[in-house]
C-alpha cells in the first residue's frame, strides 16, 4: 500500500484528451519532467492508486498529457477527471529540492509563540482561497506562509505566530 508519505503531489487531472483514453494534467511544479517514473498515483476514493504511464508528452507550458495503462476510451478517463496526481517520492531525480505541501502537515502539533500547544493537525482545506487546518479537536485555523516560523519535520512540528487573537 502507498503512504502519504511516499508521494508528492504534481497536479491535478482536468479533462480527458482524445478518445482514446487520454488525460490532461495541470501540473503544480515541474518534478515528473525530471524524473524517471513508471507510476502516475491517483488519489481515488482517498486511497493512492498505481497507474502505469503507457506514455507522456508536454501540452503548452503547465500541463502533461498522459497514457495510462487500463484507460483505454474517454469514458474511462472520464471518472479520473478532478483526481490529485502524485508520483514516488523515491522516482524524483535527487537534484530536485522538495517543497512541502500544506498537506504535509497532516499529523503534525500545532506550536504558537503565544498560545503554546494548540493540538494536531487533522486535515488541511485548500478548496478556498484562504487555507485551513483543522486542529483534532475541530477548531479550524487559516494557516499562510507568513504565519509559519518552523517547519521541524523531525519532530512533527510546525511552530506558528497567529498575527490576531487566537482564543485557544
């Protein structure tokens, strides 16, 4: 079974390409073009899913259209549209710096200078414009680069600075 911790996110499947089964990806960073993958992973159903990538080309200057194997008509690739697309972390070319993803943070204490311990991190929300993490005791907390002041992945913890007050 693949674990979260595998991956790395590299886009978002948008549409279907031809009729042949084809999906076009937007990509979020440039990780696949540099590696040596075999396996595009589908998050399906919140479980990663192994595709075998038949064949890949470069659409434009932010997507990728790919083959995959076992998709074989546009009804098919059809159910995939909307998908998170990852690869292995272990097929990334070692040159590349991996950037964390707010979805990284999953699992980890919640630090703030002021506050102290604010609980764990039990999902991170994209779907806005304004990001969240949901602590495990359900408070909801935006969540913005500026706000970080430490990212210890040893450790699991992600120390924050809130810029208002937080009632804890």
């Amino acid at each position: 079974m693949i674990t979260n911790e595998q991956v790395i996110s590299i886009g978002r499947l948008t549409r279907t390409h031809g009729k042949r089964g084809e999906l076009q990806c937007l990509m979020s960073n440039e990780y696949w073009d540099n590696a040596d993958a075999t396996f595009l992973i589908l998050k399906l159903d919140n479980i990663l899913v192994p595709f075998r990538v038949l064949d890949w080309r470069g659409k434009g200057s932010d997507s990728l259209i790919f083959q995959l194997d076992n998709i074989t008509d546009e009804q098919e690739a059809q159910r995939l549209i909307g998908t998170e697309a990852f690869m292995l972390l272990s097929d990334m070319n070692q040159e590349d710096e991996v950037m964390p993803t707010w979805q990284s943070l999953v699992g980890y204490r919640v630090m703030d200078t002021d506050q102290g311990e604010l609980g764990t991190v039990d999902q991170v929300d994209e779907t806005t414009i304004n990001t969240l993490i949901t602590l495990s005791d359900g408070r909801l907390i935006p969540i913005h680069e500026d706000f970080i002041i430490d990212i210890n992945a040893e450790d699991k913890l992600l120390t924050i600075c809130l810029p208002f007050i937080f009632n804890a």
